[in-house]
C-alpha cells in the first residue's frame, strides 16, 4: 500500500466515507456528489443497475464514478439497452470524449465486471 500511495498521487487524497444508505445507489444523492451528472436520473439508474445486474457503486471520487457488476449483461440486446441508460447518464466518456461509437460500446458491455463513469 505505501507504495502505491506514492505512485498514485490521487490515493493521497481519497478518502473512505461510510455513509447510512439503505442502498449504494442512494449514496451519490445523500452526500450530494455532483459531478455534472444529472443527480435524479443516475440515482434512478443505479438502483435499476442494483436489480438487474448486481451493481454497486464502488468509489465516487472527483467526477469519476465506479460500479462493480455482479451480473453484466450476456447478450447483445440487454447490452444494447444498458449502453443507452449509459448514454443517459451523460457521461463524456461515452458522450463527449470522443463519443464512443454505440454499437462498439455496447459490443463491449457483455462480461464487463466494472463500469467506470465521468464527467470533466
């Protein structure tokens, strides 16, 4: 760990937060993390991610958000789907940073364990 903390400068920084949630995907609401992220919308997201595929949010940390997905999506129909609600988020990984093609970011959805979401 100490020497990831001085190769990573951003570890430096993070901190740990536990925070009394009934669900994770409540968490970005209750802290108030905002992030350009139309907060209502992610939150409902998360909690649909929650049902259908296992996710949990992992970190929220600058405008960056990661979600670990026990169940990702095993074929290219529920994949596609996803890709849209990803879309939603408007995130610019997928939106703006270049735009992602969508039939190669939903191509790469299925089998995917961890999702990673920014906003600059």
């Amino acid at each position: 760990m100490e020497q990831l903390l001085r190769t990573e400068p951003f570890m430096r920084t993070c901190q740990l937060a536990l925070v009394p949630a009934r669900r994770g995907a409540d968490v970005p609401a209750i802290v108030g993390w905002s992030a350009g992220a139309p907060l209502p919308l992610l939150c409902a997201l998360l909690r649909s991610w929650e049902e259908r595929f296992g996710a949990r949010v992992l970190s929220g940390f600058g405008g960056a958000l990661t979600v670990s997905v026990a169940r990702p999506p095993q074929d290219l129909a529920q994949a596609e789907r996803l890709a849209l609600e990803h879309v939603l988020t408007t995130a610019d990984n997928i939106v703006d940073d270049p735009p992602t093609p969508f039939p190669e970011y939903a191509g790469e959805l299925p089998g995917r364990y961890l999702w990673r979401l920014w906003w600059d």
